[in-house]
C-alpha cells in the first residue's frame, strides 16, 4: 500500500522567515529556523522584510544564518473551509515533513564528508523539482516514494563536486547570504552598535565626576566608547589610541580594492568570452557538442558570468563608497578651516560658536568609519566568490583551451555590440508592439532590461548560449517588461511571438536552476526569489520618451492700444504737474 505524505511539491517556496501572512494573524508567527505557514498561491511576492547586515548576520532568501528557508503552502480554498484546528494540524504535519526531508538530505552529505547549509539544501530541493526531467508532479502529495527519490537526487547533486551548476548555485546563495545594499548594512551597523554601547554611554551620561580621578576615570570611559564606537581596536592599546588616519586609509584603501577587483572581472571575463566562442563553434557540430557534453562547458560559462555580474554590483558600491570618502574629505577639510578661523589665538571661545563645529567634525568621522567598515566588508565578499570559480582550473587547462580555440575568433561584449551597430529596428515594422530607441528615450540607460541585458532570442534557440543584447537596436516592450537583442534578426524574430521565447527560456531555467537568478527570472519563479531581489521584482520604470519639438510665441499677444498723450520724460511731467497746481491756485 502507498502511504502519502500530506505535503504538495508546490508547497516548497523560499521566503523571509519573519514573514506572516495576513490571513493569519500574529499566532502563527515562527522563530528563526521555523516553517511558517502561507496561504493562497505559492507565487505571491514576499513583502518587505528588515535585514540585517552581513557583519552581524547571514541572511539567505530572507533567512538568517542556516535557518530553513521552506514554508509550507496550503491551498486557500481549502484552507478557508475548513476550522483553525484542523487547518494547524495539517499545517504541522506538512512542517515537519519539509523539515525531516531538509535534515534528512543534510545529514546524507554529512555522511560523505560534505558539510551543506539548510538554505543550500532547500534551494537544492526546489530546483530537483522544478527540472521535468526527474518527474516530479507539482499538484499532488508525495508518497514515501518521492520522498526517498527527491533526498537522492538532492544528495547527488549536493555532492557532485565537478560540477559549475552546483558552484554557481552556491555562489548565489553565499551572495545573498551576505550582501545587502549601503542604507540597509549603515543602519544595522549603527543600531548594533548602539546596542553593544548603551551600558558605557550611560556611564558616561550618568556620572558626577567631581574629585581629580573620578574625572580621569570619566574621560578614560569617554576614549574607550569612542574607540570601541570606531571599530579601531582595542582601547587599552596606545597605538590604538593615538590612530587618526583613517581618510588617509580610506584613500589608500579604495584604489587598491577596485584594482583588486577589476582584476579579477578582467580575468573572468576574458574566461567568459573564450567559453562563449567555444560554444558558437561546437553549435555547427553538434556530434562534436555531444562529445563535449561532459567538459560542462554552458554551466562553466553561466558561473564565469554570475561571478562577473556579482563583481559589478560589488564594484559599483565601492565606487560609490569612493564618491562618498571624496566629498567627505572636502566638508572635513572646510570644517576645520571654520573652526581654525573660530579659535584663532583666543583663550576661551563660546560654546555656541565650536560645539555646532565639533557636531559636525564627530559626524563626519563616524561617516568615515562606516565607510571603512563597509570597504572590510565589500572587500571580504570579493574575496570569498573567487573559490567558486575553482571548477574552471582543474577542468580548464591551458592544453584543452587551446585545442577548443582553434581557428575560432574571441569577441568580447564591447566587440559584438559594436558589430551591430548602425543597425535599427523599424518601427513600422510592427504596429501592435512598441520600441524604445536611446534618442526618444530620456531614462533609457535605467529601464530595467530583462535577462541582465544578454539577448533573449539568442538564449533560447542556441541552447543557453549568453550574447549581450545591444540596446541601440532597439528595446522591446512587452508586457511591461523590456528585451534587447544582438540583432536587427533576433529582435524581428523574437517579436514575431515573445511568449513562445519566453517560455522556452523558463524551461530551460528548469534544467539548470542557477538561470533563475543569473537571467532574473523571479517573475516567472517567484517561489525562489532571493532577499536582494524581492524589493526590485515590481519595480516598474516607466521610459520617459521625448521628441523634437517648436514653441512660436506671438510677438503681441493682445491687439495694441496707443495712447497718444503718453508722456514718458520726468521733466515734462514734472512741468505739466506745476502748469497743473499754479491753475488751480489761481
């Protein structure tokens, strides 16, 4: 006899863990680590949730640390009909049972000496269901049977260490386990602080100091908050102490971060552009694919291509982090001119003359502090992406590289782009669907470009392979969603009916679960959404278009009226006043 497991494959979706649907109330709220119940369908988005940076903790898909990262689904409408009680139970027993399949797997892996995460495994778990090819069936319960199938499948993907697929899929998930945007880290960053330094600023704020050394004692408390605040070290060491460079550090520190890292995408990319030739040629050989199949050669270049956009994202907050340390260096520099000018030689200033300038010189330190702690950190996160490219070397020698590069040409992005200029989408061409073209469009380089601006088409009729669109041929809108192409054909093709490419681009995300994130296609997968992604899914920007266009403004507006005894000159006024005034006395 078949038992069934009263659990729906749709039921696994990755979603922040303090979340509660508001169906049900604050009872049914869970504590990190926790399953908590969602109603409705598995493809509503997760609402905006607080998140803590990746100094003080690690948040995957909205999760901290290793929480687990599945939420039991319940069909609404059977939820509805029925009471609490029984709804919970049901609840319950469909929690355990993602748990059970979650530890399960996990201790599998530990068995083979491979330590996995509970949100690795649970992203693992969505992605074996999602791929057709292991028959799974996503609307009813799984029998003990699939079970046992579905922790097997997981258990040899998690182990198959000769695979980028896996790599990539763990770069993602490290990613958003510690990455989050500058407001968000400043504003963690500062309220653990605070946190961590209440007892000492209210030692500070409480005490009477009177005597020599109760003032003494007060200003050593007063050193080490401001040390402890700083992050600079220990207070009881007086190097520690007398530390005071920190805008210098920041300005030797920046350049040599974004060297670092521009490195690292120079090499990566060249990497990437080799692979993608490789794969151009062994498309018009496809006995030769097949041969090839096994170098995974598609699943290396889609973890040379995460890495990449990953550094982008990196490199773009240091640069900001760059801007930020510039114009702060100039306040700093303008603050102590002011205050120089303030005190001058004088042997007692007003305090309402200084203190405003010493508000602003502790202000801006502390900015300049943030901005070395959030370089520590953009700096370590740099550091811990490059072991997930370690496949490329043990698989990629230079031998096999060279015999795959023979007779072929390496085009970079910029090279592709550039070949396909001057050619342009006629609008006429197509009346129902709308183009959006650079000279018309006055926020084109901000529309959200779907697939990370790499060509649809492209992707989905030469099997996953990666070609950046180029935007001057002319964006697609669709749906409120916007394509570009790498070709004036691609573009005339893939218009002719976008739902059918569309399609086939998310099946292939199916087979290979790191597309999801590496093309954004949370839209379509909105179950296996991650924490950085959830607040930019329904953001929709608008094109701002703009044309060409004359204003003639008439040069009398109104018909004209003469006055004829108009007098503008002050002495004749000033005559026919006394003429008027001498008439009236007389």
């Amino acid at each position: 006899m078949t038992v069934k497991i009263p659990f729906s494959l749709k039921s696994v979706t990755l979603r922040p863990h303090n979340e509660v649907p508001s169906d049900l109330g604050t009872e049914c709220k869970h504590s990190a680590g926790s399953i908590s119940p969602r109603l409705g369908t598995s493809h509503s988005t997760p609402r905006k949730n607080p998140r803590l940076s990746p100094a003080h903790s690690r948040a995957a898909f909205g999760l901290p640390g290793n929480a687990l990262a599945t939420t039991a689904v319940l069909k609404k409408s059977e939820a509805k009909s029925e009471a609490d009680g029984p709804w919970m139970a049901a609840y319950t027993q469909a929690e355990c049972v993602i748990k059970n399949i979650i530890r399960e797997i996990g201790q599998e892996c530990a068995h083979y000496g491979e330590s996995v995460s509970e949100t690795l495994v649970a992203f693992m778990v969505k992605a074996v269901v999602l791929d057709p090819s292991n028959g799974f069936n996503m609307d009813r319960n799984l029998t003990r049977a699939d079970v046992q199938k579905l922790v097997k499948l997981c258990v040899n993907r998690l182990l198959d260490k000769k695979n980028p697929s896996l790599d990539t899929i763990k770069m993602q998930v490290y990613f958003d386990m510690n990455y989050t945007n500058r407001g968000e880290f400043l504003d963690e960053h500062h309220r653990v602080l605070e946190s961590r330094l209440g007892i000492v600023s209210r030692e500070i704020t409480d005490n009477r100091a009177r005597t020599r050394e109760e003032l003494e004692s007060l200003y050593r408390k007063i050193v080490s908050y401001i040390l402890l605040r700083s992050g600079l070290g220990s207070p009881t060491d007086i190097k520690v102490v007398r530390e005071a460079t920190v805008p210098a550090i920041l300005n030797e520190a920046i350049p040599a971060t974004t060297q670092h890292i521009d490195a690292q995408l120079q090499t990566s990319q060249e990497e990437a552009y080799q692979y993608t030739a490789i794969l151009e040629k062994l498309l018009e050989n496809p006995l030769k694919m097949k041969e090839l199949e096994d170098l995974k050669i598609k699943e290396a270049l889609f973890n040379l291509r995460q890495y990449e956009i990953f550094l982008n994202i990196i490199l773009s907050d240091i640069i900001t982090c760059a801007q930020e340390v510039e114009m702060m260096i100039k306040q700093l520099g303008a603050q102590m001119e002011q205050l120089k000018m303030t005190v001058q030689a004088k042997t007692a200033v007003p305090t309402s003359q200084v203190y405003p300038i010493f508000i602003a010189l502790s202000s801006l330190w502390t900015s300049f502090q943030d901005e070395t702690v959030l370089l520590s950190v953009l700096s370590n996160l740099t550091t811990h992406l490059a072991p997930f490219l370690g496949y490329h070397e043990e698989l990629f020698n230079t031998q096999i590289i060279q015999e795959l590069l023979d007779e072929v040409e390496i085009k970079s992005d910029v090279h592709r782009i550039k070949e396909s200029m001057g050619t342009k989408v006629n609008i006429n061409d197509f009346k129902k669907l709308d183009w959006i073209f650079p000279e018309t469009t006055a926020n084109f380089d901000k529309l959200p470009i779907q697939y990370r601006g790499f060509c649809g088409y492209t992707f989905a009729v030469k099997d996953g392979l990666l070609v950046p669109g180029n935007p001057a041929i002319g964006i697609l809108k669709y749906k409120e969603r916007y394509y570009t192409f790498s070709s004036k054909e691609a573009a005339y093709t893939f218009a002719e009916n976008p739902d059918k490419y569309i399609e086939l681009i998310g099946e292939k995300a199916k087979k290979c679960a790191e597309l999801i994130q590496l093309l954004e296609l949370h839209q379509q997968f909105e179950t296996m959404i991650p924490y950085t992604q959830v607040k930019i899914i329904d953001r929709h920007i608008k094109p701002i278009t703009k044309c060409e266009s004359s204003t003639q403004t008439d040069t009398h507006i109104m018909p004209p009226t003469i006055i004829k005894d108009y007098e503008w000159n002050e002495w004749e006024l000033r005559r026919k006043a006394i003429k008027l005034v001498c008439s009236n006395v007389i």
